[in-house]
DNA sequence: TCCACTTAAGCAACGCTGTTGCCAAACTGC
DNA sequence: GCAGTTTGGCAACAGCGTTGCTTAAGTGGA
C-alpha cells in the first residue's frame, strides 16, 4: 500500500524522488554536495506538503493554506495533493466555513496508509513500536535483552520484536492491501533502530558500548537490513528520542532532549534538524565538566556533570541533582539558543516534578536575558517509549524531509 | 558586472534565482517552510557549483569533476558553466593531463567579477574590507569609532568606510564595465555588518550592546541599507568570524571560533551552515558555568568561563586562563562533536601559541574517545581582520547557498 | 426566486529545468 | 595514419511548477 514511487515503474530514476530512509551513506556520488534535478525538487515539495498535512493533525488543513505555507502556487499545490490522494497518503475530510465563496476543502493525513517501526535495544529491555505516519503507536512489544550477548543473539532477539509488532498489527491495517510495492510489505516503510553510543550512524556500524566492547564497528544496520527485509536507520537513542519529541512542533525550531539513565546523555535539534555531528558524537552531555576539578568521574576526568548530578540522585539528594542538571542545560541552551527543553530516563522518571521544576529554576535564575520561563522545561510521560517511538521517527523524517536550505 | 540573473530581464520571478544576499525576513510567505520551483532549483545547482568552483581555487576543477561532485550529469554542469562563464563569474583555464582521450577542461572562478563589503563594527573602531569572490580582500579601510554615539555618528562613519574601500578599489575592477544592471554598482553585491550582540540577524536590528543600551531594536540593516543602496546583512561579531575562516573548508563539517576581547564569545558552524539560533543568541560562550559556585562574574552569576578565564588573563596566568578556556572549549567540541577549533581576539592574538597550547592540551587530555590532536586548535593570524573579512561572507555565503537538505 | 458576486479548484498550454541520445573534437597509442 | 578513448556540445525530450481560463459551489441583495 501507498508506494511513494507511483508514477515511474519503468526506467530506474538516477535518485529515488522521496528519499527512501536510511538508504544512507555511500549512496549520492560524492559526500556533502547534492545537485538537484527535478524527481528532487517533486520530492522536496511532495515532503513539505505531507510535512504540513500531519502538522495539521486532525484538524486538517486546506489547499489554499498549504499554497500559503510552502510558497506554491494553488496549482502546484492541488497537483501535488491530488497524487498523495491517489497514493491514499491524504484524503479529503469536509470542508471549512465559507467566507464568500466556494469553501475550502479540508485535507488531511491518512496516517494508516504507511507505518513504520521503532526499535529500541537497551542494555537489557528490547522494545519496539509500530506507529503511523502521523507517529502515533498502533502496537508495541518488549522483552528482556542482553546487550553483552553476541550480536548474533540480540539480533534474532531484536527479529523478533520486530515481527510481533507487525504481526500485532496486520489485521487492522489492511485498508487498501494492493497497490504496494512487493517492498512495502504490510505498509511497513522500515524499522529504525535506537541503541546506546557510541555509534556511526552514517556507516551503520555499532561502537564500544559502554560495557561491551565487542560491538566495537559491528555493521548493526546492514545485518538488521538483511534479516527484515527492510531498510533500516540506525542512530543513539538520544537522538532518536529528541527527532521524535521534537516532531510535533515540526517547524524549525531548536531543542534539547536530556536523558538521564545509566549516564547523562543529550539529543540536539538545532534549527529543525537533528544535529548529530560527523561521528554521531553531539550530544555527549555527561561529561561536561561544570566543577573544574570537581569529583572523579568514572570516566577519568574531574568535575563532569555525570558524577556530580548522578552521585547526588544516587545518595538521594535530588535537589542538588536537579541544580546540577540544570546548570548543565544552561549551559547547552544558552550556548545553542534553545528554544524548549525536555527531560527522560529511569532517574528523572522517578521524580519528574523535582527535575523539572529544578532545571526551570536554574534556567530562570540565569541572568542570561531571556524572560524567565521563556523556555518551558517538561518531562517524558509516564508509561511512553519516547526513545522507541523516536527511533520509527529516523524512518519518517526523511518523509517529512527536512527542508531545503 | 556579472549580474546573477541574465536570462529574464522581463517578467519578475516570483522568487529571484540565487537568493539576493540579505534580502532576508519577511521575504518568503511563511516562515519556516519553502517550496520550490524552477528557478529555485536552478539557483541550487547554480550556487552548488559556484561553491565547487570556489572550493578549487587556483587549481581550478574540470568539468566532468563537478558532475561527479554534484550528482548532476555532465551534459547539466555544461549548461551551468557555460551560464557562469556568459555571466563572467566563471572562465576556462587550461587543460588536465590526458588520460588517452581529450584532456579536461578546466574552469576556474573569476574572483574580480564581484565583490563584497565586510563592515566590522567594534566599540572603539570600525574596519571595512572589500573582497572579491574568492573572499580574499582587495582593500581595507579603518578608523576610530565611538558606538557610544547616537547611531546617526556611528551610520555616517560606517557609510565613510564602506565608501573609501569602494573608491580605493575602483580603478582594478573595470574588466567588464557594462553589463550590471543598475544596482550592482562597481561590482558589490552588498555589505555584511558585524558588531557586538546580542542583536536580531532575521530581523537585522541591534540590540543593547553592552555599556549602549541606546542601540536596542535600532533597525540597523534597513538604516544602511537605506544610506548605502546596497543590500545589508547584520550579524554578531563572532558569527561573521566564525563564517569566514569556516568557508575555506567548504565542506559540511563543524567548527567554533572562540573569541576572546572585551568579553569571551563564540560562533558556530554546525554541518556546514551557521548555527544563529532563532533569536541570534547562539555562541553565548562565555557565561558557560564551568565552575558550580565559583568566583562572581560580571553578569551576576557565578563561576561563567568569563569570569574566570579573563580574570586570570588580565592577573598574567596564561597557563590558567588557557586551561580554563580549553575546558570550556572541550565542554564545546564534545557536545557538538566540532571538527576544528579556531581562537581569535585581542587577548589570544597577544599569546597565540600559549593559547592555541593551552587549549588544545585540555582536549587531547579528555578522554572522549577522539584521538589526541584530532581536534585541531589554530589561532587567527597577526594581522588580520577575520571579523571584517567574515562579515563579508554574510554577503557571499548566500551565492554559495548552503545546501538542499 | 433569481442573479450578481466571491472564492475554490481543476484543465490545458506553456516555459524552463535537468536528462537522454547522438555526434564532433581532441588526444593517446599501436 | 588509424583505432580507440575521453571530453563536451547540440537537439529532442520528459516532467516540474506556472499561467490563463473555465467550472463548481457557496453568499447575499433585489
């Protein structure tokens, strides 16, 4: 169902026009440079309406909106819908109150026409997701994992979440079963993968997990890609929880996931865009030094914001965890101008008010010219996957492809 | 000379081809999303390959270098070029070796087809540089400024300075005398002004610079803009810096640019494109907390990098004003997994290699991970003016245009 | 009830983009 | 001197968004 290519089975074009996810690396001609020819630029416009369409949630949003918005001529605009309506991406849902004229019609995302996986390998819980296209969960399945097993083992572990999800899904989601490419089996787009740093998320290659250092350049995504069937995108679970909590607000604004669990890790969307550096290093938050020399840290330097925040949760004494983190988000935002700040892992879990009412705090009392409060400071819900949802976001985001310049 | 749009003089297109330079805000219809059209794409490729060609410097690149650079096709990158070379910003020069059929031709950019102004608006002084294409200057002019005075002083001074490099370049620049259209007058294609923040590039008005309060919300750009005829862009000091010694490189990669003069600032380059922040407040380096209690800054807080790096400059530590730097630089390159460190300002130009030392010691010292010495840590060179070169690439890095995706 | 007016959306023709197919030019090596 | 290789341009083409116009579907006053 709802195969992207539609129009063009012959002739295999020289750059698919949506990119398909986590295709990745090795795959344009040169790093870095991206001529564009006209597939792109259908893609790039295709993107920036569907982008538009699930930003408009369930209210919907019109033709002559969407012109408004992308910059697009009318015309140019009703083309497109009408091939994402074709595709069954988008449908046609009522219409708005009429200022004079003819009213407008409202459009809106089909978010059962594709779905993609989310799967999270934790130290020791595998979890994966199976969410819409407007990236709302439709079926979920967890069990335990040991990420110091050989990755033959937690590769048949992570197979197999995978395919309950989908299987848990199967029967609701056959709304049109034809049409799909022999690919798009089950209307599954791919399967993102979220695991601890170090990692490549560029090669697909797994790094020296804290602990376990025999994935230490394991070609996690290729192997994964193999089994499923499927593309796969592979990148650390902070990053992924912040692409897919940053993705409601969908604009191009900047924003910072903290995570503390085992360490203290940050995921970065800078302008819209995860930022994730050349070696998938940003977001090494933990080890921010805020004590010059402080305390030793496990990792043998002093003063990092990891053994000073987490040494005081550990001993009880929230408070002084809550300052210290929140110092450390200072820092970052007032560094990266960010725009919103939000807080995960078992640790702030436990104590979501005392976090994020700390962080505020810090933020407020830095005389750093912003109005106090003017960047909001939250915490992940209870009983939410936000890093496994986040990981079937590296699948979608490329959908929503995110913006030309 | 070498107006960029020579196809269409008839018929204004609803959006110019290359992006005019700092056109900027309320220029698209929303912020945030762009469509694209043809001449959008055709500015890309166009912009890509101007890059490429400036990239290549003397050495010049081949036809056929750029199509596989680009992804584009040989017959696309023959249009492009033989457009750049009617339009004068691009010429053949020489052949590569054969290797058994006909040699390459190569092409190299002509840096005097255009120019532009960097405007570097400090406390005590005001710099301006005219550059050519290739970003190299052709001629400089400074004198003494007060940005205490009413901003009428300051526009007329800053109006004197852009003239005197204008006229004092005048006489090498007639190649092409005909051809520009009006507003390309002796061949600038605009001025980048950079002064100190915080001030609002997007909306180009200054803020309240530290010590005169009286600039706050002053519409800097359109006042210049107004006096001089030419398109202004505004930015932060460090940001125009931080542009210019990062455009060399080209590339994607991530860089910072560390200042350190009245104060201790910062510009960042991430993946290849400047990070502003949407209210131009990225690069607030120097009140980074690296020292929890410690010694009272200036700004009310207590233990920034400023307080403590400067105070022990201005007693003569250097040793302890360069390691406290280098945390905070290392706190920076391993939070955004930067590439390449650059130190610049009064304080640094004075002790450059005890700095560019100091620093780099505390980042192979942290054990990231990163090789030791894998993050280079340079000094600016005696002598020159990066602020003022930089903020003439706010004028150029829009012809370069910063990539599709 | 009718009709003028307004607004939305689609059809058809069009201009311009990069692409494809083909051919001429230029050099190497036998 | 000729075969082979490589470069680069000309011409025709497919497909993108745009323009001009028509049709659909409402409102509101006579």
């Amino acid at each position: 169902m709802a195969a992207m290519n539609s129009t063009d089975p012959h002739k295999p074009a020289r750059r698919s026009p949506s990119p398909g996810p986590a295709a990745s690396a090795a795959e344009s001609p040169a790093p870095g440079a991206a001529g564009a020819n006209l597939p792109v630029l259908r893609g790039h416009n295709t993107a920036l309406v569907l982008a538009l369409l699930r930003a408009s949630g369930e209210e919907g949003i019109s033709r002559l909106e969407l012109a408004e918005r992308t910059g697009l001529t009318p015309q140019a605009v009703s083309k497109i819908t009408a091939r994402l309506r074709a595709e069954g991406l988008a449908a046609e849902a009522g219409f708005r109150a009429s200022t004079g004229g003819k009213p407008r019609t409202v459009l809106r995302l089909v978010p059962g026409a594709a779905h993609a996986v989310g799967l999270h390998l934790d130290r020791d819980e595998a979890t994966a997701v199976l969410v819409d296209l407007a990236g709302r969960p439709v079926a979920a399945a967890s069990g335990p994992l040991d990420l110091g097993a050989p990755p033959d083992e937690v590769l048949t572990a992570a197979v197999g979440r995978v395919a309950e999800v989908r299987a848990s899904a199967r029967p609701g989601s056959a709304e049109r079963a034809g049409a799909g490419g022999p690919g798009t089996a089950g209307g599954v787009l791919g399967v993102g993968v979220a695991m601890p740093g170090p990692l490549d998320h560029a090669a697909g290659t797994a790094g020296r997990v804290t602990g376990f250092p025999h994935w230490d350049g394991f070609p996690l995504r290729a192997a994964l890609a193999e089994r499923l069937g499927l593309p796969v995108a592979l990148d650390k679970d902070t990053n992924a929880a912040a692409l897919g909590l940053a993705a409601p607000g969908g604009g191009g604004g900047s924003f910072a996931y903290l995570h503390l669990g085992t360490g203290l890790g940050a995921g970065l969307v800078l302008d819209g865009a995860l930022h994730r550096g050349a070696r998938t290093g940003a977001g090494e938050f933990g080890h921010q030094v805020v004590q010059l020399d402080g305390p030793p840290c496990g990792c043998g330097y002093r003063g990092c914001l990891e053994a000073t925040c987490l040494a005081a949760a550990a001993r009880g004494d929230l408070g002084t965890a809550a300052r210290v983190l929140g110092e450390g988000a200072a820092n970052l935002v007032e560094l990266l101008d960010i725009d919103r700040v939000v807080l995960g892992g078992r640790t702030v879990a436990a104590h979501r008010e005392r976090f994020t009412a700390g962080v505020a705090e810090v933020l407020a009392a830095r005389p750093s010219g912003r109005a106090p409060g003017a960047v909001p400071v939250t915490a992940v819900e209870d009983g939410t996957r936000p890093v496994a949802e986040g990981a079937a976001h590296l699948v979608l985001a490329p959908l929503y492809g995110h913006r030309l310049r």
